[in-house]
C-alpha cells in the first residue's frame, strides 16, 4: 500500500515562485510528486507526495525538496487511514 505525505513549505521571501517551479519539475525514482501548490499562510507552498514506504517519501523530502534553492523549512505531514 502507498503512503501519501504533505509537505508543508516555507520559503525564503520572494522565492515562492521559484521554490514552486522547481518541486513540480522535479523527477524521483523514489516518490511520485501529486500536487504542489502555493497557499496563504504560515506556509508558503504544500506538496502532496506518495510512495510505496516511508524511506521511500523520506528520501525524496530530504534528497530533493529541502536541498532547492529558497526552501528555508519544511513540515512533513503523514496520511493516515484509520
């Protein structure tokens, strides 16, 4: 079964945009990007990832969206099925 996270960006001033860009033409073997959009407030864009295990969506969160230029913190939150 997959497991689906958000991720809760904040970003530099002025970077949403570009922070935004960058998510949605990342590419990852280990996790499908489902959705980005940017949001009002605390947080600036939330990304909507699935993958098939929690290493799998850790890598591409702390591989890849944590290391773009203008991300300044991210909040990962789990989807559950209770």
């Amino acid at each position: 079964m997959a497991i689906r996270g958000y991720v809760l960006v904040e970003t530099e001033v002025g970077r949403t945009d570009s922070v935004r860009n960058a998510i949605r033409a990342l590419k990852s073997k280990s996790a499908t990007i489902t959705s980005v959009d940017s949001v009002t407030g605390p947080f600036d864009v939330i990304v909507q990832l699935a993958a098939e295990d929690l290493d799998s969506l850790a890598k591409i969160i702390t591989d890849d969206l944590q290391l773009l230029e203008g991300v300044q913190r991210t909040t990962t939150c789990l989807s559950l099925n209770l």
